[in-house]
C-alpha cells in the first residue's frame, strides 16, 4: 500500500515559515488538548497525540526540519533509509511500518507509534558492516538501532514493553519483550544480543540497540533527573503573590509565590523529579514567566494607567 505524505505544518495548525517559538506554542497547546490522561475518549486522544509528537518532533530539530522542507511532497524520490531510526511504539501495536532498505538489507518495526510516512522517510539505522573483515574473522551481522519512544511516566514507574521486528519481506515477524528501567535517561541504549543482522558461515550475528527517546510533553522538560515546568502567571500574581496548584508527574501541588517575584525565579520541589541510579528522584524546578498582557480593554487600559501614576509620584 502506497505510503501518504504527512504535512506536519497542516498538524500543528502553523504556516510552513513559522517559528521555533511559534511550533512550540501550537505543539503545547495541542498536546494539552489532546494528551490521553485528559480525554474521554483515550483512544483516540492517545493516536492524535502520537501524530502531535511526530509533527513537532520533526519541526523543533532545525537538522529534520531542514530535510523535510528540502522533499516536501516529493520524500519519495530519495528512497528510505534516510538516516534516522525507526521508532517502538508507547504501548501495544499499530500497523506495520514500511520497510527501509539499507545496503539490501530491510527491516521494519510494528506499530512503532510514528507513521509510515516517518519511518521511511528517516529510515532505520544499521552500525558496522554487514560482513565483517572476511579475510581475519568469520562474517559477523551489523548491529541494527532503533529508536523507542518513552513517555516521562514510564521513566518515572519503569514498564515492561513489547516491540515487534521483522528484518526482512521474507522472514516472520520476531516479537520481544524489553523491560524499560526507572530513570533511564535520552540517548541511553537496551541491548538484545544476537537480534541484530545474520552473520556468515560461522560468524555471530550482530546486536539490536533500542535508543531511548524522550516523548514531548506539553509542560514538562527534562535535564538529567531534573523535571523543568514555565509557571506562566499575570504581572499582578508576581507582585502580590499567592498561591498556585501547579502539575507535577505524581499529581497536582500547591505552590506559594511570595510577593514582588522576580522574572525568572525559580522554585525547587525537592524529590519530584525523575529516578537517579542512586534510588533517589531528581528535582522538579518550575521557573516562573510573567505574561505581559497583549490585548487590553478600555477598563485594563484605564486601571495600567492609574499604575503608571502612582509609580511616577
């Protein structure tokens, strides 16, 4: 079945000139929209949310960017095996991605929770040679590499996750079951020993390494074990104070903003942050952004106004 380009600009609702801080503000606001643990229907929330994260992925990384602007409609003259990995899905199986070819060699992942069209586009990575130094050694198999796509909940908890590989048209779908560590951290590997690439007579067959990414969260962003949220509030809560529920991973808190916070002001919540591979949990920061008003009402104008009085007597 022929594979259909993804206008991940018509996603995100954004004109193909738009910012970095523009795609980011149409991301968030969509992802919160539409993030599973908020909707009824869970379902459907949880594949709007996959195609979310898949146009932002793409868009936010000025390298992908870069390249899907270059294609565009026409990804498919260059092929697959673009340079990027396939992705494991979240949870449970969706249909199977296309396969990309690499040096005759194919594979292709299950459900991997991003599109056909991303999968071939970006293709599936293959380390080292398929064949090894055949005048010293028996012909071993390449190592293949995959990305697996983790939310921030999974890496709070740990989970146990299935992923389904099949390495080429003509061998059987090989399904295995990986377990995701509490406290894994972005680019960190799992590594299935001898699911790789076949090797020659005699030689070993080469390793499969899942990379793991982070999936994007509409308020949340990681550094190490650390958790950062943009605490957004209007100009008179920062020079008044008060207090505020605010959305960590384990549930809702209470936050006090003391009177006449500065622009930038962190808070540290100790423990509520990520696992460390001491057991511990890192901290969760939220940084506080005063939102200037952009639009005023003759009222909001008039009372600024009385502001500006008092500030200047």
């Amino acid at each position: 079945m022929p594979v259909s380009f993804r206008d991940y600009y018509q996603i995100l609702g954004v004109s193909k000139s738009a910012t970095a801080d523009e795609i980011k503000s149409a991301f968030r606001k969509l992802a919160r929209k539409h993030h599973p643990d908020l909707a009824k229907d869970k379902k459907a929330a949880e594949e709007k949310f996959k195609e979310i994260n898949e146009a932002y992925e793409v868009l936010s990384d000025p390298e992908n960017r870069k390249k899907y602007d270059s294609y565009g409609a026409n990804w498919s003259q260059i092929g697959s095996g673009y340079g990027r990995a396939a992705h494991a899905q979240p949870s449970g199986f969706g249909g199977m991605g296309g396969f990309a070819s690499m040096g005759g060699e194919e594979f292709q992942f299950a459900g991997s929770g991003y599109s056909d069209f991303f999968e071939q586009f970006f293709g599936t990575r293959r380390s080292g040679s398929p064949f090894g130094d055949m005048k010293e050694k028996p012909q071993e198999g390449s190592d293949i590499e995959a990305d697996i796509l983790v939310p921030l909940e999974e890496i709070l908890h740990g989970a146990t996750r299935q992923i389904s590989l099949r390495k080429s048209p003509s061998q059987p779908l090989q399904t295995y079951t990986i377990k995701i560590p509490q406290g894994v951290h972005e680019g960190q590997r799992i590594r299935l020993a001898g699911q790789g690439s076949p090797g020659g007579p005699q030689g070993k067959p080469g390793d499969l390494y899942l990379r793991i990414k982070l999936e994007k969260h509409p308020d949340f962003y990681v550094q190490g074990s650390d958790i950062y949220y943009d605490l957004e509030v209007p100009p008179w809560q920062a020079v008044l104070g008060g207090e505020l529920m605010i959305p960590t991973l384990s549930g809702r808190i209470k936050l006090k903003i003391p009177p006449k916070s500065e622009q930038g002001k962190k808070f540290r919540i100790p423990q509520q942050g990520l696992p460390k591979s001491s057991g511990e949990r890192g901290d969760f920061f939220a940084l506080l952004h005063i939102m200037i008003p952009t639009t005023l009402s003759k009222e909001e104008k008039i009372a600024w106004e009385k502001l500006r009085a008092l500030a200047q007597c």
